[in-house]
C-alpha cells in the first residue's frame, strides 16, 4: 500500500495479475513424470495382463466416464485396482498418454481401437483426432466401411463427411468390393438419395443390377424392392433394352426385369416398338446433385435482312437449369466478346480471350454462380487471341491457338488457379483457328479449324499435357472451320461448322477412340456454323450459330437449342434462347 503525493492521506492498491501459461503444461508434465515413477498414484488399472497406476484425479478430470466411476458410488470408487474389459492394453497406455500430456498419433494401424475406445471413455478430443484422420483417408475403397463403422460409434460428423463422399463419388464406390457386400437395407438407403453425383439414371440402375449380379442366387428375390428408388422415366427405353440383351446373361432375372419394365410402361420386348413411360411415378427429376447448369456467355448477333457489317458483338450471358428446362438471364460480361473461349474450373465459369469491333483480348473474367457476378481477373494471357480453343486439364485452364493479332499463335498456354498466372507450356502441331477443342481421357483434343492458308481442315490431333506429345487422328470426311466440338460416352463430337463449298454444315461425325474412326451420325435437323456446344446427362446440347447465306444476303443468328440421344441416334428440338448468338461460348456445372 503506498501513500499518494499531495499530502491528503489517500491511499491507492497496487495489483499485479500473473498468469503463467506454462503452469498447467508442466503440472501435467511433472505429473505424467511421476506416474512412470509410480509414485502418489492412488489407483490400478488391470488391462489385459497390464497393469497401469495412475492418479485418479487426472483421468477423472479428463474422463467422464471414470469420474463416474471412481468419484460416484459405483464399486470400483473403492477398489485399489480396476479391471477395464474391451481395450486393448496398447491402445489403453496411448490414451492414458494423452491424458497427461494432450498429445497422441493417430495412423492407419490403430484408428479403429482408438475410436472405439475413446468412445468408450468419452474423449471427444481423441475421437475428434480419429475422425479428422479418417475423414481424411475417404477413398471409394473404404468409404461405406468408414460410414459404417461412425454410424456403429456415434460419431455424427464422420458419418456425415463419409456419406457425403460416398455420395459424391458413387459411381467409383460401386466399382468397388465393399459396396458388394453391403446390406440391402444400405444399398436402398444410398440409391434413395437425391444427393447422388451421377450423370444420369443409368448409372443408378446398373449399379444396383451389379449389386444383384453378384450374388445373383441369394439376391434375385430382392430386385423389385432394390430396384424401386431408380427413376426409369429418366432413363431410356433403348438403354434398358441393351442391358437385357448384352448385359444380362441370367434368364430367370431377364424375365422379373422385362415384367418390372412393362409395370413402367418401358416396352423392351423384341418386334414392339420402343416406347417412353407413360405412368408418372413421382420420379420425373433428376436427382438435385444430377442437376446441371449449361452456361452460354458472348458472341454476335445478327437479325434478318441485316448486312454482313451489321454484325453486333454481345456481352450477354443466358443459364439452362436441366431441372426447369428453362433459360434465364445471368449479370453481363463485362467485355463484349465472340471467337473467345469458356472453361469451369472449380465451380466458376471463366470466359477467355475473344474480340469485339477488331480488338482482340488477352483478358479473362470469371463468373461466380455463388455471388452471381462476372470480375476480371487481373492476370491476362502472354498474347491476346480470338478464335482460340480452351479446355481444363489438370485443375488448370489451356488456351490454345487462334487470331494473336496479325497471324495465328502457334502457342499453348495454361492458367494456374493457385498462382493465378498464364505461362507458356507448349506448341501446337498444326497452325489453325476457329477450331473445336475439348478435354477426354486427360488429353486435349483439336478439331478441324481454319488454317494459315485460309482452307478449312478436316484434321484432328490431341495433346498430352505430361509429355508435351502430339499425335494425329484420322481425318474427317467433311471439313470444318467454325465446328461445334463435344464428348459424350468415351466418343468425339465434331457438330456442324462451315466450309466454303456446302457453307454452313448440317452433318455430324463421331470418333471412338477405340476404332480409332470416324463415323457419321444422324445430322442437326438445322445447319449450324459457330454453334456452341456441351454435354448433360449422356445428352450433347448444341446451341445457337449462323446459318447459310441466301443469295446475296448475309447469314443469320440462330436461337435455336437441339440435343442428340446417342442411343437413338436422334436429335430433339428443345426451344430457343433469349438471344441468337454465333461464336459464342457454352460450358456446364
């Protein structure tokens, strides 16, 4: 107590607050020391045929679960030593380890005691340990065993996190052994769920087919009650009819399967004709997570009657939800671009390059569906170009080719998301622009185009972004500049495109990498030139282009949409856009 200046008497406290934040640490430490001392330890615990002293107070305060018993008025408060039954010795020791000093090692070879353990003796820190670790080990091979193994102990979160994994990748947990084995109680509950990532219904069903196939004699009884959360309406009749005619080899299920068929009005008996289901079931939706939107952003638009130069370059950005079936507005780019490139990586549409009014742009902007707004981003590319092709490969974005200005870019390069920079990482083989590019199997395919010449090309060749290697296809029939480009069931699409003698094309050719051979396939029921192009759900979506001249008079923009059903080799109108656009650019997510 000190005296104030002044002379008034008045006296003021003094109080200095220490805290020491190494106190409690090296309290455990000493009493973890002691313990390996046997020392002031006032109770035993038999595992197995070890014996552990400790002191009461630590694993109480740690455990409520032996703060129960041995502060309570259960028996074992009285005994000098406990036996413990269902825990293994080893794993016992690690968790009174933990308990003096916070820490312990989770791995492969003891995730499972622990959990179970820690369960056991309530450490929520321990099984938070075990779960962060086996969250992070979810592979298709062992995730319906982790789900199974949190839903036996509780643990809500790993059974949350691993559900969601088997959810997100469904198709390659069916490919694997444990997805055999589960019960059928299981397997109804995950072919239920509206959150299954599957690109069509399809998948569904011969999932569960393979499920039945692989103890056809035990499981053939369960197939209506396995098969009941497949939503047949969305699958085709004709894909039904060839899995009963070169899938199934089991007669007795051919039979429960064409009658479960026929209960949907799906008519797959050979010399009737094929027919889609007429009965509404309540499962006329795709599932939420086969739920896509197809993204077409840019290009030009020019009305009847108008002249070559009244072309205009847009900035307008249209959705389709696959679930309405409907178009709607998205917020404009913010450069009015044609002849650029779209790619999705990580849920974000990016628009790249392309030119409006001769000025041609090394920019990208970026679309982000969860704030709903278009940003440039602020690393461009080395050279600006217009009539390039994009494509993802690799968690990054490839731009290759096209108009640099006064000649065509003989160079690839590629944009990494995390050092959000554009660098040069190859060549191309052949020199073209207004060509189609798309990504299969990991490497980036190229089609047709216009080369240096001026001559449209039937040529088509990929890349391997490994080795840098290029390796040419065989040669179309037709040649194409302007050609829509699009993969669909392991196959190639080149869609359309322009040459000078037919002009704006009608045909379609298909390369399958395992004929290595193109084909031709039903033509577009319009000739389409710079029509954009994607996939959803096994349906290829070619939207828009530019349509023959007639007489004197310049081509016009086209709105319209049409799919093709590879398995009926048809195509379907489906409705038009807000807007006609040529050249522009269309991507799914």
């Amino acid at each position: 107590m000190a005296e104030a200046s002044g002379g008034r008497g008045v006296t003021v406290e003094e109080t200095l607050h220490f805290h020491a934040d190494w106190h409690s640490k090296n309290v455990l430490s000493l009493l973890n020391k002691l313990r390996g001392q046997r020392e002031f330890c006032d109770v035993e615990f038999s595992v197995g045929s070890s014996l552990f002293p400790v002191h009461r107070a630590v694993v109480a305060a740690c455990s409520p679960y032996f703060a129960a018993m041995l502060g309570g008025g259960m028996s074992e408060a009285h005994r000098g030593q406990v036996e413990l039954h269902a825990v293994e010795p080893d794993t016992f020791n690690m968790l009174l380890d933990f308990m003096y000093t916070g820490s312990i090692d989770v791995n492969v070879g003891n995730v499972q005691e622990l959990l179970a353990a820690a369960d056991m003796f309530q450490l929520p820190d321990v099984i938070s340990a075990c779960t962060s670790f086996l969250r992070s080990q979810l592979h298709p091979s062992n995730a319906i065993g982790i789900y199974m193994y949190a839903e036996t102990h509780a643990c809500q979160d790993l059974c949350s996190a691993s559900l969601a994994y088997i959810q997100s990748h469904f198709t390659q947990v069916t490919r694997e052994e444990e997805f055999f084995n589960v019960s059928k109680e299981l397997l109804s509950e995950f072919l239920s769920s509206e959150d299954l990532h599957v690109e069509n219904e399809y998948q569904v069903f011969t999932s569960a087919m393979s499920w039945i196939m692989f103890d056809v004699t035990k499981r053939r009884r369960f197939v209506y009650e396995i098969l009941s959360p497949v939503r047949f309406p969305l699958i085709s009749p004709q894909c039904l009819a060839k899995y009963l005619k070169h899938v199934l080899t089991d007669l007795s299920l051919q039979i429960v399967l064409q009658k479960l068929f026929e209960d949907y009005n799906i008519i797959c008996k050979p010399g009737r004709p094929l027919q889609r289901p007429v009965k509404n079931f309540g499962f006329v939706k795709p599932r939420r997570n086969a739920r896509k939107f197809l993204y077409v952003a840019g290009g030009y638009t020019r009305l009847p009657g108008e002249r070559w130069s009244d072309s205009h370059t847009i900035n307008m950005a249209e959705c389709y939800d696959s679930f309405s079936q409907r178009w709607s507005f998205l917020p404009p780019l913010n450069y009015c671009r044609s002849g650029h490139g779209i790619a999705v990586l990580h849920g974000k549409v990016y628009a790249v390059g392309g030119e409006s009014d001769s000025l041609i742009y090394d920019n990208v902007e970026c679309y982000d569906p969860a704030v709903n707004r278009w940003t440039i981003l602020p690393s461009v590319m080395t050279v600006p170009r217009c009539g390039l092709g994009v494509c993802v490969l690799q968690d990054a974005i490839y731009a290759i080719g096209g108009w640099v200005g006064s000649e065509i870019g003989n160079t690839i390069e590629r944009y990494d998301p995390e050092v959000k920079k554009w660098e040069v990482v190859g060549r191309v083989e052949t020199l073209r622009f207004c060509m189609g590019v798309t990504e299969m199997d990991g490497f980036l395919y190229v089609v047709g185009g216009m080369s240096d010449l001026g001559s449209e090309l039937r040529s088509a060749e990929f890349y391997d972004p490994v080795t840098h290697d290029w390796t040419r296809l065989p040669d179309m029939k037709e040649r194409r500049a302007y050609v829509g480009v699009g993969t669909l069931g392991g196959c190639l699409y080149a869609v359309g495109g322009w040459n000078d003698q037919k002009e704006a094309l009608r045909t379609v050719e298909r390369y399958s990498p395992v004929e290595d051979k193109w084909r031709e396939v039903a033509p577009l029921s319009t000739a389409r030139a710079g029509a954009s192009v994607a996939a959803i759900n096994n349906m290829l979506y070619v939207l828009g282009g530019r349509s023959s001249t007639r007489g004197f008079a310049a081509p016009v923009t086209l709105n319209t949409v049409e799919c093709y059903d590879p398995d009926t080799d048809t195509w379907l109108q489906l409705g038009t856009m807000a807007t006609s656009r040529c050249e522009a650019a269309a991507a799914v997510t």
